[in-house]
C-alpha cells in the first residue's frame, strides 16, 4: 500500500509539472473551461472574507500569513502563500482565485445583514455582481455545515450572500444566460471538519449513538445546502471533503505521544463516508447534477506516510507557531517563530497547509489519481 501511495504521489508531481505549463498558457490568452467557479466553505478556501468580520479570532490579516504570497502580504489566506483553490482555478484557465464576496460589497458583514441602507446595499450587491461574473467567493474561516458551528459566516449565511449575488446578476444577464453561467460554473464546497472538531471537543468519549446522531443532523444539513444551491441554479459540484483532522500539529500537541487523534479521524472517516453516499443519492435525484469528491483526508495521509515521494520533509510540526511540542502550543501570530524553508513542511500553523501542500493538494483534485478524487476529477468535471 505504502509502495502504491508513493508511485501515485511520484505520478502526481509530473503531473502537476504539466499543470503548471498548462495554467500558464491558459493565463497567457487560453480558454477557461468554465464560466465561474463559486466557492463555499471553511478556511481551508478562504481567501480574506473573513478580514471584512469585527469581533472573531477566525483571521488571518496578519504576518506571518502570507509571507510567501505575491507582495509578501497576509491576504486572509490561513496559508504563507496561495491555498488550493488559488491552484484549481488558475488549472482552470483563470488569471485569479474568485474574490472574497464580502471585499466585492466593500462593507462589514454584521452592517450588510441589517434593513438600513438598503439603496446602498443594491448598488453595492449590483457592483459586486458585474465583479463576481467570472466567479466568487463565500467561503468563512471558522465555519461548518451546521449554523451552530464557529461565530463566522455561517453556510446557510454564505448561500444567502449567493442568492443575493444571482439576483443582481439577473439585472445585467438575462434569465437564460444567468441559467447557462450558472449550470456551467463550478461550485466547490469545502466544509465539515470544523463541526468535526467542535463535536470532538465537546465529546472526548462519545458512544456509537451520539455519533450516529452527529452525523445524521451533519448529512441532513449538508443535504438542505446543496438542495438549495441546486434550485438556484448549481449543476456541478466540487466538493473537498473532511480533512485528516487527527494529524494536525495541534492535535498531536494534544496528545501525550506526540500521534494522531484517532478517534477524531475515524469520526471524519464516517462523515465522508456518509458525503459520498449523500452525493451518490442526489445525482441520482436530481437532472443535470454532477459531482467530483475530492479526499483530503486520503491525499494527507499520502502525504504523511509518504512525504519524500512529494519534496516534503516537517509532516508533524507547524512551520508558523507559539513554540512547545509540534510548534502547536500557541498559535501563528506576528511574533511566533517562522520556519526558513517553507517548502519542506506540511503544515503552515496548528491546523492548515503550506502552500507547498497546497500545489500538491489542488492539482491532485484536479486531475489526479482516483485515489484522491473521484469518480471523476474536477477537470472532468468542468469539462462535463
């Protein structure tokens, strides 16, 4: 299995070689291969909606973020550089990531949700629309499929900012051509390891019940959130799914033998058991729907188990940390150690990835082994 993973990896970085040549060509004038892509979820594809929040620890605004991004700046970006969807959509054909919904509307979120202002809600709704036509962001560091998970955006929050975003684009496309944009644009989903997380927390020792009920309100949500992205218009999805949670720094840092958490990865194996199922069902249930599953979970542990077959060398300690075991005991913050060699780790801080992962993670969904995404990758997908 070992021997398998790391040819799978070895094929990966040759691919994501010709990946590389392919987005710059693309950048250069190509075609891309879908209209928009539109983009919900958790931290793992926030790109900086949450710097437009008051009042949360769920940032990113700050060095030694975004270190390694163009300019040298933190973007909002729980990375030192560019995260996975920056790499899908630039193999994609496009010239940038979608921009973070909440910068196109250029107000604080807790303001936009209020019934005053409501004329200079609109122009502003209608400016991010002609902005957003090529694609969005909606994506909320510290939040879940459940509205009960983390103090953020919520998903039933960041579908409403989309419906709002599809009813501005109705003034400027007519019902038809909004109707194609949309079924032709991908919406990529990356969500659910921080309800994972917050159940585990406030559960150290959960019985078979309490789980099954966890994951059935989980799936039932789920299920509600692409329902209604469905009805406004989605035909294909990309849908990143529970990462390797147990194996974070900080979750190592939590354990007296420096291993895994492996009850928290069994609980986010389940989950994406049951997303696989659910995705399974709704294609069957709804026209015209299409999905791609990309695995996270399988893709790190990949890493993990085989860290040289991918240029890594650091797959337990945090490159950005407050120091201790891992480099996990405090969080990245302006004044915490920093790693020199960026490249060689797979954890950028207590909990996500370098962008060095982050290359190989993107370009893995997008056109990887069936081991990492599946049953068709997501350049098939935006080819379908």
């Amino acid at each position: 299995m070992a021997v398998q993973r790391a040819a799978e990896l070895r094929l990966l970085l040759v691919a994501m070689a010709v990946a590389a040549v392919t987005a710059r060509g693309a950048a250069g004038g190509g075609a891309v291969k879908v209209p928009a892509i539109f983009v919900f979820g958790d931290s793992t594809v926030d790109v900086g909606n949450n710097n437009h929040l008051t009042g949360i620890s769920a940032r990113a605004d700050f060095p030694h973020n975004g270190v390694d991004f163009p300019g040298g700046k933190p973007t909002g970006r729980f990375s030192n550089g560019l995260i996975g969807v920056d790499f899908i959509a630039a193999a994609m054909g496009f010239t940038r990531s979608p921009p973070p919904y909440l910068s196109l509307i250029a107000m604080d979120a807790s303001s936009s949700s209020s019934n005053s202002g409501g004329e200079v809600m609109s122009n502003r709704t209608m400016m991010a629309a002609a902005s957003a036509i090529k694609g969005a962001s909606f994506a909320s560091g510290g939040s879940g499929v459940l509205d009960s998970t983390g103090t953020t955006i919520s998903m039933t929050k960041q579908i409403e900012y989309f419906s709002d975003l599809r009813d501005q684009i109705l003034t400027i496309l007519s019902a038809d051509k909004t109707s194609t944009l949309l079924s032709k644009s991908i919406f990529l989903i990356s969500t659910g390891g921080n309800d994972a997380f917050e159940f585990f927390s406030q559960n150290k020792t959960p019985d078979s019940t309490a789980i099954q009920e966890f994951c059935e309100a989980l799936i039932s949500t789920y299920d509600s959130h692409v329902k209604t992205l469905y009805n406004l218009g989605a035909r294909k999805f990309a849908v990143i799914n529970v990462p390797l949670l147990g194996c974070c720094p900080y979750l190592r840092s939590q354990n007296p033998t420096g291993e895994c958490i492996e009850p928290l990865n069994q609980l986010a194996k389940k989950l994406n058991s049951e997303i696989r199922g659910l995705f399974r069902e709704l294609s069957s249930e709804m026209q015209g729907m299409k999905y791609s599953i990309a695995s996270s979970y399988e893709l790190i542990s990949s890493l993990i188990e085989n860290p040289q077959a991918a240029g890594l060398v650091e797959v337990k300690s945090a490159c950005c940390g407050g120091g201790g075991k891992f480099n996990a005991e405090e969080a990245c913050t302006p004044s915490s150690s920093c790693c020199a060699d960026r490249s060689k780790y797979l954890f950028w801080d207590l909990l996500h990835p370098t962008q060095a992962t982050s290359k190989i993670v993107g370009l893995a969904f997008y056109n990887g082994a069936t081991r990492f995404v599946s049953p068709i990758t997501f350049k098939q997908l935006a080819d379908a």
